[in-house]
C-alpha cells in the first residue's frame, strides 16, 4: 500500500483501534489471565459478528467482481463456531444477532473494511501465543481461528492492502474507504464490550 494511503487510514482510526486494543478481554487474553469461560465468550461475540459480516463481505466480492488474484476473503464464523464447540460451549446458536456491521456499498468500502478486519489477523498472531498458553502448545481446537492467524496472516493483510492500493488511485474513494475503517472499528468497539449481563458477554 502507498505510505499515503497506510498513514492516512491509520491516523484517521487509531483512538478508534486503541480503545479496541484496550477492551478488558483482550488485555486479559494477552497477559494470560483469561479464563476458559471469558475465552468461550470472545470466540461467540466475534461467531456473532462475523456471521453477519462474512455474508456482506462474499456478497460484496461477488457483486463488484473483485479478482481473487487481487484479494480474496475468508470467511471467519466457522472457525469461531469449531473453536467454541471445542471449548466445551455446545451448539447454543449464535450471541445474539443484533449486532451491526458496516454498509458494504462498493469496492472501496469493501477495502475499507477488509483494511480493519484484515489488519486483525496480524494481532491474532498474537493473540494465538496467549492462547497456547492458555489450552496448551499442542492443542489447536479451540485456537483454531487464532492459529489461523498465525498461518496467514501476513497473506491476508497484504492482500487487503493491494485492495487499499487498488482504491486509493481514484481520489473520490478515499474517504469512503476511510468511512467504511471507522464504521467497522465503531462496530468492532460496540459489540465486543457490550452489556455484561448479556449472556455473550467477554470480559474477566
């Protein structure tokens, strides 16, 4: 991606990503003093999440024709739902689904996006360290998503970020790419440090 367009996406979501970055679960998970109950919720808030935005985001592929040598998505629930039946979750069904996710409405917003959520997988990196702590190095169910993660990560940004590249040339869709990065923050940020005493809850 253009440093322009890299600095320019970062700097107009930081406070955005920090306050992600600083929601108790996640600093938990990191200092490994999360629990397996407080990781079985993580995994169904993001289940719940990416249920909807999975769809939005193989609809909006389809539908602008976007060449998978350019970018490709993989879609991330199924993962989430393996990892909480390993978890000893059971099929319970999805958190609730009122969560919302950002109006994909052209190649530009669905770079936006993919700019956030592909982004993520590089803190998944991470994230699946604190988890072999937590299930143990040799066990992958149950960090099935995170050891994704650690696999293609790094594949998965770059692709997000030729998609980015391929956007930021026209001028008029900068700032609907940058819309659609703080959308998805906003959503991320919402849903993920909801009510406690909903059943779905994360948090220690």
């Amino acid at each position: 991606m253009t440093a322009a367009a890299r600095h320019h996406l970062k700097s107009s979501t930081n406070n955005l990503h920090e306050q992600l970055h600083a929601l108790p679960a996640f600093v938990s998970l990191l200092d490994n003093t999360l629990d397996v109950p407080g990781s079985v919720a993580i995994m169904r808030r993001f289940q719940g999440f990416y249920a909807k935005l999975d769809a939005e985001m193989l609809r909006a592929c389809n539908d602008y024709n976007v060449p998978e040598q350019l970018y490709h998505y993989q879609p991330r629930e199924p993962m989430f739902a393996a990892d909480v039946r390993a978890l000893g979750c059971g099929d319970h069904g999805i958190v609730d689904g009122r969560c919302t996710v950002p109006d994909i409405h052209s190649v530009a917003s669905l770079a936006g996006v993919a700019y956030v959520i592909d982004g993520s997988v590089l803190g998944g990196m991470a994230m699946n360290k604190s988890a072999a702590v937590l299930l143990g190095e040799d066990v992958i169910s149950g960090r099935s998503y995170w050891n994704w993660c650690r696999k293609n990560g790094l594949r998965q940004w770059h692709a997000a970020l030729s998609l980015v590249d391929h956007c930021w040339t026209v001028e008029e869709s900068r700032a609907t790419m940058t819309d659609a990065a703080t959308q998805t923050f906003e959503a991320l940020n919402v849903w993920l440090s909801a009510d406690r005493e909903n059943s779905g809850a994360i948090g220690p």
